[in-house]
C-alpha cells in the first residue's frame, strides 16, 4: 500500500471514531430561563458551562432589541452563572 493512501486509510477511521466524543449542543442544552433586561424579558438557552459562547436567545421583544443584543443578554447571563 502506498504511504498516502495507508495515512487516509488510518485518519478516516480515527477521525470518525473521535467525532462520535463530541458531544452536540442539543445534549448540553439546560432548561431555558428567563431574564429580565431594561428593554424586557429575554428567554435564554443556556448550555454546559464550559460552553458559554452556545448561549443564545430563543424568545425575546423582537420590537424592542435585535437578535445579537438579545444573544448577548444570554451570553452575559451564562458568564453570570459561570462565575458564581
């Protein structure tokens, strides 16, 4: 066997095999909460701690905030719990 294909050969394997430890973000998902910003309510998923920048807004007043700024509520809400 030549020396590339006997590599490929090898990493396919390998690469599948470690792919299958990383977990998705639907299995580090915890119960949405709430969080109440001077604009309103943002509904946040959060996730493992160690993954804060996951953190993102599912419910939020669309007529009072864009996207990013509700996401960064979470984001900050994530950190929050992260260093208690």
């Amino acid at each position: 066997m030549k020396k590339p294909l006997r590599s490929f050969a090898i990493a396919v394997p390998l690469l599948t095999a470690l792919s299958a430890c990383v977990p998705s973000p639907q299995q580090l998902e915890t119960t949405p909460v709430k969080v109440q910003t001077p604009k309103g309510v943002v509904t946040c998923q959060l996730y493992s701690q160690s993954r804060v920048d996951w953190d993102r807004a599912i419910d939020f007043p669309a007529t009072k905030m864009s996207v990013p700024e509700a996401d960064t509520y979470c984001r900050q809400e994530g950190l929050r719990r992260l260093n208690r």
